[in-house]
C-alpha cells in the first residue's frame, strides 16, 4: 500500500510497502478518495514539527467504507464520508463537556500524531465518520474540515448579525471565514490581503473592501473611524495582532485563529486594556461543528470549489509541498487524489 509519509523538515517521502490497516471491532476502514493539504502541514514541512516524523500525512479527506467492525451498527459498506480527524480520550472533563478540541488526556489527531489519510486506506473509530450527503463530492467533503475551523471561531467569537468584521488573512481559512460571516449576516466585512489573487478571491467570497495591511486605517474610515465589531486573525504573527489591535474598536472583539509564531513583539499591547478590548484563541471544532459545517456546504451557503487550485496525484505530493513552502505560489487549496 502507498502512502506519503512526513519524515521531518522538508522531507516527504512516498512509501510503496505500507501495511493495509486492519479494523478493530469499533473501527472501519475507510479507501481513501481525496485528500487536501492543509496550512499547518506545510508549516510542518518547513520547520520539522510539531508533526511526528514517521506518521502518514492527511487529515482533510474523504473516502467510501469498505470494511466495518463488528459493533459498528448504524454505518456499512459502500457509504461516502468524511471523519473529524480529532482523536479525543472521551473521559476527561473537556470531552464530557462538549469540549473535545481542548481535551486534557490527549491531542491526538489523524495526519499530525497518528497515521492520516495520505495512503490508499485508513482505519478509524466509527464514531468520529460522518455520513456525507449525496450531492456533495468526495473532492468538496475534502474541505469540511477547515470549514469547520472557521465555524467554530465565529461561534466562539459571539459574532452577532449585523455586526461589522475584518478579516486579516485571505489563504482558506480566512475565506472560509469570510463566507461564514457573510451567511451569518455581517453587515460588512472588510479584509486586510497583500496577495493580489487571494484579495479577488476575498471579493468573490463576499468582502465589501479590502485593503493592503498597511492600509488599516481605511477600514477605520469605512465604519466612521469607530473600527469593525470584530477582527478574526487568520495569520498569527506580530505584524498581524498589532493591526488587529489598531482595528478593533473600543470594546471589540479579537479572536486569534492561525498561529504561527512562539512569541510576539506588540509595541501597542497598552490598547487591550484602555480600549477595553476581548481577545480570544480558539483551536479546532467539536463534533456538532462538524456536522453544521456540512449541513452549510450541502445548502450551497459555503462554496470550496473556487478555493481548489490544483489536484494532484500521491506520486507529486512531496514536490507539490516544496513548493508551497515557497511565498511566490499561487496555490489556495491542492487536493490529492487516491482514487
């Protein structure tokens, strides 16, 4: 069996003697159709963790069931699905909360500590598969994952409709957040982008305006120099939250998607508490995120296919990932097709 296998910083190395997985009593085993390639592993590509070396890349994807264990009642051979990659213990106090992305016991999940979906088969716990739609492709289910990412941060945001937002960020999950927004009913949105095609992809998502990053103190204009209700971070550096910080208005709300550095330089941090300003992290999805997140894409209210730049065979994937190390790429979103 075939497979790509993340082996550390900027190396990726496709495996042909793969053992085929076999199913415990609670699992089935799932042929893997389409697979996407997140930020986060690129980020591991480039710096070498937090990533296991040895594991199987993937954990955007979907497949068909072809084996099912044993206890397993309410799924069978032949369903098209997707799966919550999160692993949770289901014991802790987070997990019996509704709260799994922040379990206590384990962090586990399919693709960064456990063998993802970048081989020709996979096995997971039953509980964690959801049954897709029949109108929804296996290259389009692909993406429910980092939909849901954006979801659960507006969510959590207590973002409310008619508020005004900005979005620091156009790569998928700031677009993504950007269409969730927009069906949530935001009076305006504006994006801060320096990438020329992904601000036309901000408009085409549903931006009203978007300016370079240097040019935040236009949004403040556009909302009669009070500033947006809202700033969704999608980007994670220090250039990043100090816009944010200068955006937001008195009392507003900052919630801090992407991350990407261990620390940050802040020369206006004093604002959060003259300003009265919420700043909020979120990580990951509950279960009940998920299923909302396809319920959103079954009814046409949050579009992938614009956001699909390429589609690829396993065989390129370790290619495809040195290139989008590189800050020069063009690509949104690369699909890895396995079947």
């Amino acid at each position: 069996m075939k497979g790509a296998v993340f082996e550390g910083k900027h190396k990726i190395i496709i495996k042909e003697d793969l053992i085929k997985p076999s199913i415990e009593e609670d699992e089935v085993l799932i042929k893997t159709k389409k697979v996407a390639i997140c930020g986060t592993d690129v980020g591991s590509y480039e710096t070498g963790g937090p990533y296991f070396p040895g594991i199987v890349l993937g954990h955007e994807f979907s497949g068909e069931i072809v084996e099912v264990g044993e206890k397993v009642k309410k799924l069978k051979v032949g369903t098209r699905v997707t799966v919550n990659p999160q692993i949770p213990c289901n014991e802790c106090y987070y997990c019996l909360h509704d709260q799994e992305n922040m379990c206590k016991i384990k962090n586990y999940a399919l693709g960064t500590t456990e063998n993802g979906a970048m081989r020709e088969y996979l096995n997971v716990k039953a509980e964690r598969v959801h049954v897709l739609p029949d109108d929804i492709s296996f290259e389009q289910a692909a993406l429910v994952e980092p939909i849901s990412v954006a979801l659960y941060a507006v969510k959590e945001s207590e973002f409310q409709i008619g508020q005004t937002a900005a979005v620091i960020g156009a790569g998928p999950i700031g677009l993504f957040v950007i269409q969730v927004l927009k069906a949530a009913g935001a009076a305006k949105i504006f994006v801060l982008e320096p990438v020329e095609f992904k601000q036309k992809k901000a408009l085409e998502f549903g931006a009203n305006k978007v300016f370079l990053p240097n040019a935040w103190k236009k949004i403040s204009r556009k909302t009669n120099n009070i500033g947006p209700d809202h700033v969704y971070d999608c980007v994670g550096l220090s250039s990043t939250f100090t816009n944010s910080l200068n955006l937001i208005k008195k009392g507003g709300k900052i919630t801090l998607i992407g991350m990407h550095a261990n620390s940050l330089d802040i020369s206006n941090i004093l604002s959060m508490t003259t300003n009265n300003i919420t700043v909020r992290g979120v990580y990951g999805y509950n279960q009940e995120i998920f299923k909302i997140a396809i319920n959103l894409l079954e009814q046409g209210k949050i579009l992938v296919d614009p956001l699909i730049t390429k589609n690829i065979k396993l065989e390129e994937v370790p290619d495809i990932f040195e290139k989008l190390s590189k800050p020069e790429h063009d690509e949104l979103k690369v699909i890895v097709e396995l079947d």
